[in-house]
C-alpha cells in the first residue's frame, strides 16, 4: 500500500469521492440489512462537476504549438475497493470491509457522475479506503470479459490498466489524442471532504441504519503538468518521454471525497 507524498504539493486523497465509477462485470458485497449496518454508495467523477470537460493550463514551453489541453473521458482499470480502518472503536479495530469486488471500469468522463455501487457495510469507524489499480490478463476469464467490454484497454497483446481521451488546442484547432498506462499500483486513500481541507476529516463513522455517499475523483489537470500541479509547466500528452510523469501523476489525481 502506498501513501501518496511527492515533491509537489501533498494532497490527501478526499472522502469526497466525488468519482462517477461506471462498473461492469465485478461483485459488490451483499449482505442482508440490519441495525449494525449502514450503507454506502459509491460514485466516480471529474474532479470539477460544474463543467463538461477538464481543462488543463499553464506554462508553454516554446516547443509546444498548443495552449491548452481538454480531457474529455478517462477509463481506469480496478479489481476491489475496501473500507479499512485500524482506529479503535466500539465495533471493531483493525478490520475491512468490502466495497466491490474483483475486476470493473472506473469512468471519469464529461456526461457526469457515474454510480459505482451501493452496498452495506458494517458499522464503524473507517479511516482509508484500499484499492488496486489493475493491469489485466487476457488469459484470465473475468478480465477478459471486461476487455471484451471496453476494448481501449487492449491493443494485441498489451493490456493498460489507465486510458485518457482528450484534444489539444491551439488557435481554435482541436488535434485528438489519447494516452494509456501500462503501471499497475495497490493505492490507500485518506478521507477528504468535499472542501479538501486536508485537516477537516480523518475518517468517516458509519453508523447502523445510516447512509453515506463517498466519491472518486479525477483531476487531470494534475497529470499533464511537469511539476504534478495544477498551474505548472504542461508537456504534451502524445510525448513517449513523459509516460512515466503521467504514470505517477495518476496516483495523485485520484482522490476521495465524502458527498453526503
């Protein structure tokens, strides 16, 4: 598990999951609804959700020709999601509970916030959530029914565990591209409200018979920025060179937010 601290600005990944998760194949738990349960539903997002689509700007090296970058759609590869907390409380310490199961589609895209699943969970106090950013086997049945799926995960026999669609601008003149990740990561995310203060929420109680709405968000003006910011030096998305800036960025633009 990793905790995401770089030389860019430290960004708690938010409770405010504000990520419209479009699942295909893959369980979510099911479990019969009591008093010491609560439930939880799951979405995936752009991280800005009043516009259509994720501008991305800054700084111009005089060797670009475009001014701005618009990311239109981005498709990430998951196998689990979980709550996990070690804080002690009345209920448990130490445990996890399950939010999906194995391997689904994440979508960030400009149509709006997509629900990933709604499921119960035990009662608790919960301070991370557990994931796996998965690169997919062809040979193996589940993957291969989502590829199936989502065929712009696969190109002969490369798989990617990250796909982002969008078009550079310049003087008005659009030129498409799209970049895929092969780097496949385990991530443990921090709660953040919807706010982002990075001091306002350390974990989330989840209560029997309540309900709460957590979000995944994709921001990607962090990921074509050399520095990882949101205002720094851009590079052009199609440039082989700074695959392994977009590999890392990836871990910082995805972070969850408490909704409700």
């Amino acid at each position: 598990m990793l905790f995401l601290r770089r030389n860019f600005p430290f960004i708690f990944i938010p409770v405010s999951f504000a990520v419209a998760l479009l699942l295909v194949g893959g369980c979510s738990s099911t479990t019969s609804v009591s008093t010491n349960d609560g439930t939880v539903t799951m979405q995936s997002q752009l991280a800005t959700s009043d516009v259509n689509q994720m501008v991305v700007k800054g700084q111009v090296p005089t060797d670009l020709t475009f001014s701005s970058i618009v990311v239109t759609r981005v498709q990430v590869f998951i196998k689990d999601i979980k709550l996990h907390s070690d804080v002690e409380d009345t209920s448990k310490d130490d445990h996890d509970a399950e939010i999906k199961t194995g391997p689904f589609v994440m979508v960030f895209d400009s149509t709006g916030t997509h629900v990933v699943t709604t499921v119960t969970i035990p009662a608790g106090t919960y301070d991370r959530v557990k994931f796996e950013l998965h690169k997919p086997n062809q040979n193996d049945a589940a993957d291969a029914a989502i590829l199936a799926a989502y065929p712009d995960f696969v190109s002969g026999n490369q798989t990617y565990t990250v796909v982002i669609d969008g078009y550079t601008v310049s003087n008005g003149v659009r030129t498409y591209f799209r970049n895929r990740s092969i780097s496949s990561k385990n991530f443990t995310l921090r709660f953040k409200d919807h706010d982002n203060q990075f001091s306002d929420l350390n974990n989330i109680v989840i209560s029997g018979g309540s309900s709460m709405t957590l979000a995944f968000q994709f921001d990607p003006r962090l990921v074509f920025h050399i520095e990882g910011l949101l205002n720094g030096t851009m590079f052009d998305p199609r440039d082989t060179s700074h695959q392994k800036d977009i590999d890392d960025h990836v871990l910082i633009a995805i972070r969850l937010v408490k909704i409700s």
